[in-house]
C-alpha cells in the first residue's frame, strides 16, 4: 500500500493592501524624522542679562566664529573675503531671501575679526544681525 503525501500548498501573500502600508510607513517616518540642525564650531558664548528667543529658524543664516578666527556659515567653513559673496547670494534667493544673520561668536574672539565680519555684512546689505549668548544667572 503506497500513501501519497500532502500537496504542499504555495502561500501567497495579498498585494492589495500594500500600498496602504507602503503608505502608512511612509507618513510614519515622515513624521517621525528630524531634520539636522547646524552645529557649527564650537564656541563658548558670552553671558548676557537680557535674552530674546528668535521668532522664528526660516530664513536664517547661522555663523560660528571660535578663537582661533575660523568661520562657519551654516556648517561650512568659509573664509572673511567671501561672507559678502555668500551672504549676498542668499539675499537675493527669491524662494527663502536672508531674513537674519545670527551670529554665534567665541567670548575670547578678538574685537578686529568681528568688525572684519560686520563689514562683510555691510557689503552685502546683510544688516539684520542677532549675537547670540547664554543667560547669566
């Protein structure tokens, strides 16, 4: 007597509702994700009595400028001559024109690399500027 086995039966997995969880996966990590902020050159900032928070991060430029003079623009390193050219370019960028320039500068950074920096900013009609610094207590 000869017993045949069972017919092993294929599973198949529904494509119908892939794309609703192709989709619902997509709106998760959406959502979920982060975008990356500036990190910029580590500075110790000076103290301040009287902080104001910024309206808002649209639109801004962000400068770091440590002690040994090296600056960033917006996590790149850039040299003094070319602030103008830079700040400039994202004046004039007709979908998110430079609004501020918020400039993050070492306590120990001497007086004559910041007015270089200003004069920059003057060159590119970059006039709206915020110095940041941490409370004092």
């Amino acid at each position: 007597m000869k017993f045949e086995g069972k017919q092993k039966v294929k599973p198949d997995i529904p494509m119908s509702s892939l794309p609703d969880i192709v989709f619902l996966l997509l709106i998760f990590f959406m959502v979920s994700s982060v975008f990356k902020e500036f990190s910029g050159l580590p500075v110790t900032l000076p103290n301040a009595r009287k902080i104001e928070k910024l309206q808002g991060k649209r639109d801004v430029a962000y400068m770091w400028v440590n002690t040994e003079g090296a600056i960033s623009v917006d996590d790149r390193f850039v040299n003094i001559s070319d602030i103008s050219k830079i700040m400039y370019k994202k004046r004039i960028d007709p979908l998110h024109p430079l609004k501020l320039v918020s400039m993050k500068i070492d306590k120990g950074t001497e007086m004559g690399v910041v007015t270089d920096i200003q004069e920059q900013l003057r060159e590119a009609d970059a006039l709206n500027v915020n110095y940041s610094a941490k409370p004092a207590f």
